[in-house]
C-alpha cells in the first residue's frame, strides 16, 4: 500500500525510513561484507538460529562430571541443567535453533538461485557466521569429542589405542565418553591421536579447553573446505556457488562437525585440498604435496584410504592406460607409505590401525540397515542352529566390506574411467550404506565429492532438503544430555513434536521454502524474510 502511512509513524520524525535504511545498508556490510540487501535476512536468520543452539546447548549439551571440569564445579547452570523447566526450554531452543538455521540455508539458496557463480564470498561469510556462536556451545548432537580426549588419554598413559579400550582408565565415564565406544578399539589414524594426545597433555585434563582444541581441529577443517570446495567446482564446470552452498553451508556441516565437534572436518577438509592440488597438469612437486595432504586424511581417519587409486586417476587425462594406471598407483602407494610409516613411527603405533579398521564394532544403529540385516540374519540362524547371533553377524559384516572394496576395485579398473571424484563419492556412499554403523554426518563424506562434478534438480534436490531436516531433528532427539531426575522420554516427546511440527510448517506451510518441495500448492504467498 502507498500513500497510508503505518499507525504511530508520524511520531518517528521525517527521516525515521531513511535512518532504517541507512541501519539495514550499515548492518549488511558488517556482516556479510557488502552492500547484498537480498541475502542479509538469510544471514541473519541463520545467525540467530545459532545462537538459540548456543544457548540451548548450555542446557541440555554434553559436559563432563569430573573434578577437572570448570562448569561441573559450578552452579551458574543449575536453572538451565537442573530445573524440568529449563530442561525442555533449551531442548526446545536447541531443535528450533537447528530448524531455524536450515530454514535460513533454504532461503539463501532461493536469493541466490540465479547468481550462483559470483556467490561464493557471500556463502563463505554465512557459513562463518553461521559457525560462529557454535565455537562457544557445548557439545550437541554428539559426544564423541570426549572419547576423543580418552584416546589420548590411552595414549599419554603409555597404550595402544589400537589395543586398549577406554573402559580401562580410571574413571572414563565421568570424562564423558559414551559407554557405547568405551570397549572397542579406536578407528582414528595415528596422527589424529597424536593430536588427541597433545590435547589432554596441554589441558591437563581439563574438558572445556579440550573441547576448544578439538573443536578447533573441525574448524581448521571447515576452513579447508571452504577453500577447495569451489576450486574443484570451476575446474569441473559445476557452479561454484552452489557446491559450497549444497555441501559446505549446509547446516549439518555446522551442527555436526562444528558443534558436535568431527574430525572429519580435518578428514574431508585435507582430503579435498589434496584433490586440488592433483592433476594431469599440474608439476610433479604439486602432484606429491596432494598426495602427502590424501595421505594425512588417511592419518586422520583411515576409511578414506579407499579415496588413493581415485588420487592417482586425477593425474591421468582421457582414458588412461593400464600401464598408466599402475604408475601412478605405485607413486600414490609409495607416497602414502612413506607419510603413513613416518607418523607411525613417532607415535609408536605404526599401522596397527588396519586390523582396528577391519574390526566390525560391537554395535548397530537404528540408522545402518545394514547392521540391523546382520542382526536380523544372526538371530534367525542362531534359532534354527544356536551358533550364536554376534557370530553370524560378523560375517555378514565381513562380507560388507568386501562388497565396499570389490565395488572400490571396479570403480578404479573400469576401462571407462569414471570422474574421480564422483568415484570417490560413490565408494565412500558404498562403505556407509555396507557398514554396520551410521552416523547422521557420515552423509558429509559423499555429498562434497557429489556436489563438485555435478549440480542436481528435481527430486534429489528436495529429497536431501526433507533427509537434512530429518537428520537435525533426529539429532537433537537422540542426544540430549538429561540429568536422571528429569524424564528423558517426556523431553524427547515435546522436543521431536516441536521439531516435527515446525518441519511440518516448512515444507507445507511455510510461503517461500514450500514452494522448494512437491507436496504444498504452487500460490506464491507474502513475501516471507
């Protein structure tokens, strides 16, 4: 409407509009760099959504129980810790935040649908922004950071990680570490551990700097892939834009790596610069600096040594010969080795990470399909014959991994070369969906090496949007540090409604991000921040 003016304008002086506009330029420059009034709401949405998760985080987060941990010793959380009420506001915040920072995701990808190739400073800024508050939560959606710290621990003590279990240092469970992982060998490389190490030396012990440490190796990922993410994508002539946007700035990379703190960040992250470097015209010393960075990735965590025969096709153009192949198979197997013998040797551990690698774990998770078909086969051959349900399901686990390299092998020997790194994607999607454990940001593996080679529309597109909110608030329900005078059944109930409800309103109510799916009517609604 023109000509009218709003009830209570005529009080807020002449220039009350220009010095809002003047507020809106100055606020939009200061936080995304620029004068992009169209993507600001987006940022700030997203902003806002992870400062509700910060502050939820200090409610329902995981902290440690022992006499070294600062916020263990005081009461300043108690209303936020303690009270029911507090309880179920931060579990509220937490899953609202999160859905909150995927509806500013969406949006930003709607402003920038048609400038993808000029928008990678303004998605670079979102993501820091969005990461930002996230650096100073607890930990959320999990709580493997403080395994992490009793791996190095182990390793401080004099142990193998390798060998040795958590459950075997003097009180492990008050450190915070999940009794889930406490008796299973480690599936970290040598080098993270060395990392580990480092961290409990330095802090003493003491969780919350640990935490900052470790959550500073995820953001030394982030970083990574910030910055290889759309080189790769211009050098495959994918919009760069929208691979950073669909895979880096997506909120599970935030919720999952930065504030459930991941090595595979730093995994994905060296793994990624590593690919950049690697090329059929790139010179033999920029060849060898990608391989040692894929190299470090496998030191980091070892599941992405499937990623090395990928490394060395990047080399090669066109459809290489076999005796190419073999060639740079060996310089990839060679230069591994050496980068992989040299951080063996100065821990001490060597590779004894190859037969934890083989280990199949002591667990399957609702999410693995997998893992529970294993269960299912072990029970039903354990009634008719009573050998044992673990038994059998060890070698339906044994032959999964099989399966994921038998399926690697072909991706590699193929005489059409597939893209090396959509390969890689393929044979990392294999190994999650043949494992017997999934975790929710095991999806972060692929989805880079996806988005890179190739951008996607139509039902990929909006069936990763529903799998992402699904994931968040699966999340949030599933991790939610409880203390045991408080109902954790009821809390989960009013937490999944609330996130269930609200997924309910973006994807069919919502005027602007309904319209990203097929489910909700095409009528354009009011334009919606």
């Amino acid at each position: 409407m023109t000509g009218t003016a709003a009830p209570g304008t005529a009080t807020r002086g002449p220039f009350a509009g220009l010095r809002r506009r003047l507020g809106s330029v100055a606020a939009t420059r200061w936080l995304i760099g620029g004068e992009d009034e169209v993507t600001a709401p987006s940022v700030w949405q997203g902003l806002i959504g992870s400062l509700m998760i910060m502050v939820g985080s200090w409610g329902v987060g995981w902290l440690a129980t022992t006499p070294t941990s600062v916020f263990a010793r005081t009461t300043v959380l108690n209303p936020l810790r303690v009270e029911p009420v507090g309880v179920v506001l931060c579990a509220i915040l937490l899953v609202l935040g999160s859905l909150l920072l995927v509806r500013a995701w969406l949006r930003l990808g709607q402003r920038l649908e048609h400038r993808w190739e000029t928008a990678t400073p303004v998605i670079v800024r979102a993501t820091w922004w969005w990461a930002a508050p996230l650096l100073l939560a607890f930990p959320v959606f999990s709580r493997d950071v403080y395994s992490y710290l009793g791996q190095g621990r182990l390793l401080h003590a004099g142990l193998n990680p390798y060998q040795d279990w958590i459950s075997e240092l003097p009180g492990w469970f008050m450190q915070g570490a999940d009794s889930i992982w406490a008796e299973s060998p480690s599936p970290y490389g040598p080098l993270f551990l060395l990392a580990a190490r480092a961290v409990w030396f330095v802090t003493g012990s003491s969780p919350e700097p640990a935490i900052l440490m470790f959550r500073a190796f995820s953001v030394v990922g982030l970083a990574l892939c910030l910055w290889a993410v759309p080189r790769l994508a211009r050098r495959f002539g994918t919009a760069p834009g929208w691979s950073l946007w669909i895979s880096v700035a997506n909120p599970l990379f935030a919720l999952y790596m930065i504030a459930g703190i991941h090595n595979d960040a730093l995994m994905i992250g060296l793994l990624l610069v590593g690919f950049v470097l690697l090329g059929p015209d790139s010179s033999r010393s920029r060849n060898l600096a990608g391989l040692v960075l894929v190299s470090l990735s496998i030191a980091i965590k070892p599941l992405t040594i499937i990623a090395l025969p990928f490394a060395g096709l990047l080399m090669l153009s066109g459809r290489p010969s076999w005796r190419s192949r073999f060639t740079v198979w060996a310089w990839c197997a060679g230069a591994a080795a050496v980068v992989l013998c040299a951080v063996g040797a100065v821990t001490g551990l060597w590779f004894g990470w190859v037969p934890a690698m083989l280990t199949s774990g002591n667990a399957a998770f609702p999410y693995a399909p997998f893992g529970l078909l294993g269960l299912g086969i072990g029970w039903a051959v354990d009634a008719a014959s009573g050998s044992g349900i673990r038994v059998v399901a060890d070698v339906v686990y044994s032959l999964g991994k099989v399966i994921a390299v038998a399926f690697t092998a072909w991706l590699a020997l193929t005489r059409r070369p597939i893209h090396p790194v959509m390969a890689t994607g393929c044979a990392l999607l294999a190994a999650v969906v043949l494992a017997p454990i999934i975790q929710p940001w095991y999806l972060l593996w692929a989805l880079p090496m996806f988005a890179v080679v190739r951008r996607w529309h139509g039902w990929l597109a909006w069936a990763l949007y529903l799998l992402v909110m699904m994931l968040v608030v699966v999340g949030v329900v599933d991790q939610l540090s409880v203390a045991q005078w408080i109902s954790l059944f009821w809390v989960r109930m009013i937490t999944g409604a609330v996130g269930a409800a609200y997924m309910v309103f973006i994807v069919f109510l919502d005027p602007k991000t309904s319209m990203l799916f097929p489910f909700a009517s095409r009528t354009t609604g009011q334009e919606a921040p």
